[in-house]
C-alpha cells in the first residue's frame, strides 16, 4: 500500500472518476464535488441507483452500468454502502479510491486494502485539486498550519 501522500497523488492522477453518491439535490456535496471535478477538467461519472439523471448529466445505477470504466472511484456515501461500492470496485478491476468524510470507516479502510485498492480515506479531495479555491483554500492553509496535512 502507498502512504497517504503517495494515495493521492495517484488518485489526482486518475483523469476518469465516478462520484458515487451523487444526489438530486444540488446542494449536496457530492453534486458540488461533482462538479467541481467536472470544471477542474476530469471526465466524471454520476453513480446512484436511484436517480436517472444528475448535474444534467446520465446517472449511472453502479459502477458495472458505466460506459468506460473509471480511473478512480470517489465515495459520498454511508460506510456500509463504501463496503458494496469497494467490492464492484475490485470486482472490475479499479484500484484507486477516495473516501470523503462520512464515507471513510476503519472497516471499509481494511476491506480497501484487503482487496488492493489504494485509498484515501477522511480527506476532502478539494483541499488537494489544484487550484483549491473558495473555503477550502483556507481549509488547507489551516490544515498546513495544524500539522493535519496527509505525510
């Protein structure tokens, strides 16, 4: 397994990705890292069972259902769906994996690396996508300052 550092920079590495756990409210940070990954120029895939479309754009009911297969996988999602969502990852052969707060749990961090995925696990992936813009620039400068930056 790569240290934390070595994690991301794959991940930020990985030009297509899929955010599962998109949601049909545009105020939920999963549409907004969406998004954000969208503008930031990476190909994204919107992944919920339950929705057909997201962000204007086709969603997909799970990982086997995407028309390419994705570089990396991001997760905004429970932790009992993260462990489904590691499975199908492993399942088709995709071994990067992003697990923002909320998603991230000690178990689903021993099934990643049970199965040989590289994972980020309790990091806000916008802290580290060039340029960091709006709230989380700060975010990341007290990060710096607080000693809580990925080693």
């Amino acid at each position: 397994m790569k240290n934390t550092q070595q994690a991301i920079a794959a991940f930020l590495a990985c030009r297509t990705l899929a955010v599962v756990g998109v949601s049909h409210d545009k105020n939920k940070f999963g549409n907004y890292l969406y998004r954000e990954l969208r503008k930031a120029g990476y190909k994204v895939y919107a992944v919920n069972p339950k929705l057909d479309m997201a962000e204007g754009d086709r969603c997909f009911a799970g990982l086997g259902a995407l028309p390419t297969q994705p570089d990396g996988v991001v997760m905004v999602v429970q932790p009992q769906v993260t462990l489904q969502i590691l499975d199908d990852m492993a399942k088709l052969g995709i071994h990067q994996a992003w697990l923002q707060q909320g998603a991230d749990s000690a178990e689903g961090e021993e099934k990643a690396q049970a199965l040989g995925i590289d994972l980020v696990s309790g990091e806000c992936l916008l802290l580290f996508m060039e340029p960091v813009e709006s709230i989380h620039r700060l975010h990341r400068s007290l990060h710096r300052v607080l000693g809580r930056m990925p080693k």
